[in-house]
C-alpha cells in the first residue's frame, strides 16, 4: 500500500482518444502531472493522499479470475468496515475510471483490476482516501475533453462516508485485511 505523487494517470484507451491532448492539458493546468499507465481503464487522479495497493496471489487456475475478483472485493470491503465505512460493490452512475469491481459509499471510493500472468495474479486497487472534491475538480475537465461521461459528485472518499481521512489508518487497515494474520 502506498500513496502515489500528485498525477493524473491515463489508460491506454484514454491514449487513443481524439480530445487525449486537451485533456492532458486540462490535468497540468491544475498541477497534475500527466502519466500513461500500462493497465487499467480511464483516467484516475492521486493527490498524494489516494492510496494504491497490490496484492499477489498464485494463479494456478486462469478460470479463477472472478472468484480473486470477490476475494479481494471481500477483504476490501472488510478494511472498510473495520474503519467506519459501509461500502457497497459497484459504482454511481458517470462515475471516474469505470469499471465493474468498485466500492461505493456516498460516491465511488475505490476501484480493483487483476492482471493474471502464468502463475501469479496480481490484484491492484485505488482508495480515495479523502480529497474527494479534489479529484472530481481535476477529472471534470478531464473526461469533458476525452468526451467520456463523469459526474464530479460520483466521486466518494472514506472521509465522506464517515471514516478517517488519515491515508496511513486506511492503509493499514487495508495491509491488515489482506496480509493473512502475517
């Protein structure tokens, strides 16, 4: 678990995409630098405080994407809760970097992807910790120049649904909920 520097990370889809320069722009006019990132979906916003986690599993069986997908869901869910947070799985509607593995709780407040390799899989996720408004400033103009729906109030955080908005208690709540007792 780690909290990445102030950027805005583009997918490669987002790459691909006629108004992908407009949008870069409208990210470092707000002092978000710019990234392209390898996986994942749409544009994402980390102001120093969103928390990024990975989590490394075999994967033996390439059939067992959806349950990993739960597991992790499960044990996200749980960090959650054991810090105040009733998440729900799924996502707002227009909501940022759409996906079908969210959690929600007074908007969208994290996101989950899984790459599988040969034999590992590896369950990395976001949780907006607490600049929710933040990031809904910065993704307006984003998603408006990359003419993808989003609406800025579909943006959650742990501290809007009522937890903490220390990212070092929500990341160890996370290490806890996803380390196996080690």
């Amino acid at each position: 678990v780690w909290t990445p520097p102030r950027q805005v990370a583009f997918g490669r889809r987002d790459t691909r995409m006629d108004g992908y320069d407009a949008a870069t722009a409208a990210a470092e006019r707000r002092d978000f630098p710019a990234v392209e990132r390898e996986v994942g979906g749409r544009a994402v916003a980390y102001t120093g405080l969103t928390l990024a986690f990975v989590y490394a599993d075999p994967a033996a069986d390439w059939a067992a994407i959806q349950a990993r997908y739960d597991d992790a869901t499960n044990r996200l869910t749980q960090a959650l809760a054991t810090i105040g947070v009733d998440a729900d799985e799924g996502e707002p509607p227009d909501s940022f970097c759409p996906g079908t593995h969210s959690l929600q709780a007074t908007g969208k407040i994290a996101g989950l992807a899984q790459r599988v390799r040969r034999d590992v899989a590896v369950t990395a996720g976001i949780v907006v910790v607490s600049d929710h408004q933040t990031i809904a400033d910065v993704l307006e103009p984003v998603y408006d120049a990359l003419g993808v729906p989003f609406d800025p109030d579909s943006v959650g955080s742990v501290a809007r649904a009522g937890g903490p908005d220390d990212a070092r208690r929500v990341g160890d709540a996370i290490v806890e909920a996803f380390s196996d007792g080690l």
